[in-house]
C-alpha cells in the first residue's frame, strides 16, 4: 500500500489551515534582512512582510533551500514508512531551490536506495498559483487516489497554469534591479504600470498601462485573450498591499466580464513581492496545455 509524502517550499504561500489539514510539509525559504534572518511561511505572515517591505531602504536577500535541508525531509519521509514522496517547487528559473531538491534526491538514493520513490518537479511559476496546485495534489492523496495519478494531474495543471501580475509601482522593481533607474524614473513620470505575463518559467512584461485606474482593465483584457473556459475553472486572483477597492473591483469583472466559475483569494508572500514591491496584483487561470 502506497503511503505519499507531499512537500513544497514556501514560496507556494499555502494558507496554514490547509497546510495543517493536509499534513503538507513546508520547507522555508530564507530572507536575510538588517542582520537578521526570517524563514518565509513560519517567521513572519505576507501581512507584516508588506509593511516590512514598504518601510525598508534596502531590499531582503533571499536564500534558496539547501540540499542539506531537502534530505534530512526525505530522511524523515522514509523514516516514517513513506513508499512515495513528491515535492513540487518553486520555478527553477528564479531560484536553486529545485536542483538543491534533486541533489538531495541522488544523494538520498546513494545512502538508501531505491526504497522511496522521490519524484521533483519544477512548477516554472511562483507563489499559490502552484500551492494551489499542492494542495489539489494532497486532497487527491486523501481520498486514496494513487501516486501515478496524482503525479499526472499535477503535470497536466502545471502545463496549463499561467497568470498575468500588474504592479502599482516602480520603486521596488527599481531597488531589485528589475529595471533600471531611468526607466522607473520615466514611468513614473508617465504613469505607466506594468503588467507582466507569468508563463512557462518565463515572467515577461507584455503590456502597460498608465495610471492606477487603468490597471484592473489592463489585467481583465490580458487574461481574456489567454483563458479557457473559463466558466469551468476557479481564477486566483494574487495580491501584494492593495486597496480592498481594487481587489473586489478585479473579483468582479473576473466573474461578470470573464465569466470564471468562481474566484479565490490569496496574498503573496515575501519571495515573489521582494522583486515586485508589495502593491502588486495578479490572475492565475488554465490555458491551453503546454507540451
């Protein structure tokens, strides 16, 4: 009989009452800031990271999760009489946390064998828009649905996930380096906010619109183009510090224009709003599947 283990980073900004619910194992992400270090998820809520962020002259330095980490978890995986165990993790393009995970695994096999299936995937997005995913995948382990099956339904959402971010402001993307200091300087001046489409392991700025007003519309438009369905899937609508106006405006032209079946909330945490900057809002939908 199949006992799974499932495990992600904290960077899937699961909510702790599903993560209590579901027995998911949360490995932190670390951020260094003013000397001291916060573990994302256990240390400090996406809340008191906002403000954290807001008020600091220097941005936090993040740290990926080290091998070392990943298989003292497979060692307690095994220990515990797991035959399976699946960590899905944040994009490998914006972090080392995935390969730290499979160096954990080779090295767990050299000491173990082949004991305990591990299997790695890499979501190629960030925050719950793969937690969400997570979560689908532990539901699925609980009602007795076998490993096979849950790794091929968590492949196939993953192919099909995207989202589409807009940012109020520059002086974050400025800080990080995102873009440079002439550029956040004439868009501020312009108004302009970018819109930014999260695809593929690839964030890609795709659209801008100027002015706070216009943001919402320019999300709305973007995500029509690519949704599927929409009528038979939930959208995630993502946000950073943003006036509650403009989150219930964005949840309700994403089921009055759009037609989404319905709309779930969730806040970002310090991973992907330590480059953004806390006033930040976000889409995620399915769209056609990727090979």
């Amino acid at each position: 009989m199949e006992k799974i283990h499932i495990l992600t980073d904290s960077s899937a900004d699961i909510p702790q009452m599903q993560v209590e619910a579901h027995g998911i194992e949360i490995v932190p992400i670390t951020l260094t800031h003013e000397g001291r270090t916060i573990r994302e998820y256990y240390d400090i809520t996406p809340e008191e990271y906002w403000k954290l962020l807001e008020d600091s002259r220097e941005i936090p330095a993040t740290a990926m999760v080290t091998p070392t980490v990943f298989l003292d978890s497979y060692r307690r995986a095994a220990g515990r009489g797991c035959t399976h165990l699946l960590a899905v993790l944040i994009n490998a393009n914006g972090s080392g946390t995935y390969q730290a995970a499979c160096l954990a695994r080779d090295m767990f096999r050299e000491e173990a064998g082949d004991g305990m299936r591990i299997e790695v995937i890499d979501s190629a997005t960030y925050t719950y828009i793969y937690g969400r995913i997570v979560v689908q995948a532990a539901e699925m382990r609980d009602q007795g649905d076998s490993f096979d099956a849950i790794l091929s339904v968590v492949r196939s959402r993953l192919s099909r996930v995207e989202a589409y971010l807009g940012v109020y402001s520059l002086k974050h993307l400025k800080k990080s380096g995102r873009i440079s200091g002439g550029a956040a300087f004439v868009g501020e001046a312009l108004g302009l906010k970018p819109v930014s489409h999260v695809c593929d392991g690839a964030v890609t700025v795709c659209d801008k619109v100027r002015g706070e007003k216009a943001l919402v519309p320019g999300l709305i438009r973007n995500v029509s183009r690519r949704v599927l369905q929409p009528e038979k899937q939930t959208a995630l609508l993502l946000y950073g510090d943003v006036p509650a106006a403009r989150i219930d405006e964005l949840e309700k032209r994403l089921r009055t224009e759009i037609g989404f079946r319905d709309v779930v909330r969730s806040p970002i945490g310090p991973s992907v709003l330590t480059n953004t900057g806390p006033q930040a809002l976000a889409v995620a939908y399915y769209g056609q599947p990727r090979s």
